[in-house]
C-alpha cells in the first residue's frame, strides 16, 4: 500500500505540473480534486491544462476529470465515492496515488475522511430561498454551520446562489439526519502546498486569463450554451461560466467582463489559501514549496520525504 501524495495551491500556481512530473518520476497516477473539472467539453474556463499529463511522450494517467455532462449537478458524496473507486483502483494496480486540485473541499472531504450522508433535494426548502442575495444565503448557512459544528461549504466552494442554496439544503439535512452516513475510510497523506506570493499569483493568474481567451474560452461557453444548457445553470459553475455567460448573453460588455473575472478570479485564490491555513488549523500538515523553485527540485524535495534514506 503506498502512501498518498497531496498537492494543493491556489489556482495558476503549477500544481498540475508538478504532479504530473512527479508521476513520471514514480510511476504515478493523478486523481483530480476539482470541483468543475469533472465537465466534459468545460476544458478552457476549468483550466485542464491537458497538455500537462504528456511528458516526452509519456501519457500520466489521470482520474476524475471529464466524467459527467455540462449541466448536471455533481456533489461531494459523489466526489468521495468517485475518489475511492479511483484510489483503489491505483492501489490495487501498485501505482503511486497522487491527489492534486485546489477545492479545499473535496481536498478536506478525503483528507480528513468526512463522514457524509446522500442528501436529497428539498424543494420547499429551495423555494424558500429563491431570490435570496448571496450574502443572505452565505448569512443562513454561517447560522446552520454554528448549530451543526460543520467545517464544510467554506466561501471558496460557494460562490453563487444556486451553489450557497445547494449547501444549505446539505448542511439542513445533515442537521436533521444526523446518523445516516457513510463511513469513509482514513487515508493517510503526505500534503504539500505550492506557496506563491500574491504578487507574482496576481501576474499568473492576469496572464493565464487573457491566454484562455485568446485560446477560446468565449467560444467553448458559446458551443456549451448551443448544446442546451441554460445560461441559468451555466452560471452556476462560477468564475469564468458566470462573467463569459453574461458577456455572450449580451449582460455585460467584454471589457467589463474581463474587469469583473480577474477580479472575481483573484479573490477567488485568496480564499482557497485562506482554506488551505483553515486545514493546517484543523490538524492537516502541510508541506510548503516555494512556487518559485525549479520543477525538478520541488519533485526532489516530495521524493526524498516519501521515501526517506
């Protein structure tokens, strides 16, 4: 049995990269943790970054990305079900599992083995708070994780309505069916985390945004839009579905849109490093490696501390 990897940072700091480098190096195998990557044809404004599992000819296997259709709602009770079918599948294969993304979340969900119940829509529920504010809905569920004593649904992963609603609707029905849960497993990681100073994080994440549109990014949401999915669930994903919908929908201009997204964006990564110290709180260790560093000395480091002299 092989010890799980972990890497996790804030968007447009390398993760990607480094974990497909070191799978090469280990005989690998990368199991996303992602919370949209999960969209098949949502490639651009989720930053796949695809090309990065191809190394000097070497395909690195990867796990939970493109498994369910634009539209649909996939939740953490089915990330961690996907996720032990996959890390077991490696382990069973005698391959090094290697857990890489940025949604504290799902990273949190396995790390520290939450216990979660498959909750049902509550649609009385979710008409009761239709036209609700996000700041009313992120105020109700702040109330509702005080009762219940939930690290969950943090402000990283909630950052719509819809997705603030869906939230409340899992932290009421756990509140009210406090035993029907599954029993995950506890899994062992070594964690490292990817630290970049704002600065520099600021300039990559400004760079990477103006190379997806320039790469197709308003056209992928274009093509996904003249599949069928509604602008309404489109914007649910956020970040890059939310602002680049409301441009090809004619809401807001492209300069205003762009404007509006790196912001959105920047925020964005100072949450999830405000998760990630959240984790190291909640008794998670996590290794930092300077962002700045060459590639090879970042794997060099997680080898040596995977497999000590």
């Amino acid at each position: 049995m092989k010890q799980l990897v972990t890497i996790l940072g804030p968007t447009a700091c390398g993760k990607t990269t480094l974990a497909a480098q070191l799978a090469l190096l280990c005989d690998g195998e990368i199991i996303s943790a992602d919370s949209r990557q999960v969209y098949r044809g949502m490639d651009i404004g989720t930053g796949k970054d695809l090309d990065d599992y191809h190394i000097d000819g070497h395909d690195i296997p990867y796990h939970l990305i493109d498994i369910c259709e634009p539209g649909s709602k996939y939740n953490l009770f089915e990330y961690q079900r996907d996720f032990l079918l996959a890390y077991n599948d490696i382990q069973n294969r005698e391959k090094q599992p290697i857990l890489c993304g940025g949604t504290g979340l799902y990273l949190e969900s396995v790390l520290r083995g939450y216990q979660l119940s498959p909750v049902p829509q509550n649609q009385p529920l979710r008409d009761s708070l239709e036209g609700k504010t996000l700041e009313e809905l992120t105020l109700t569920l702040e109330c509702l994780k005080q009762k219940s004593g939930s690290s969950m649904h943090n402000t990283t992963d909630v950052d719509s309505p819809q997705r603030a609603i869906r939230a409340i609707e899992i932290e009421t029905y756990n509140l009210q069916h406090p035993t029907e849960k599954r029993n995950f497993p506890s899994i062992p990681s070594l964690v490292f985390g990817i630290d970049i100073d704002r600065e520099t994080r600021r300039e990559r994440i400004s760079k990477r945004l103006r190379e997806r549109l320039n790469n197709g990014m308003v056209e992928e949401i274009r093509r996904i839009l003249d599949s069928g999915v509604t602008s309404e669930d489109l914007k649910y994903y956020g970040l890059e579905y939310k602002f680049v919908t409301l441009y090809v929908i004619g809401q807001i201009s492209f300069d205003q849109m762009f404007h509006d997204l790196e912001i959105a964006i920047h925020q964005f990564a100072k949450r999830q490093m405000t998760w990630f110290r959240g984790m190291e709180r909640r008794g998670i260790q996590i290794h930092w490696l300077d962002a700045t560093l060459p590639t090879t000395d970042k794997v060099n480091t997680i080898l040596t501390m995977l497999s000590p002299p």
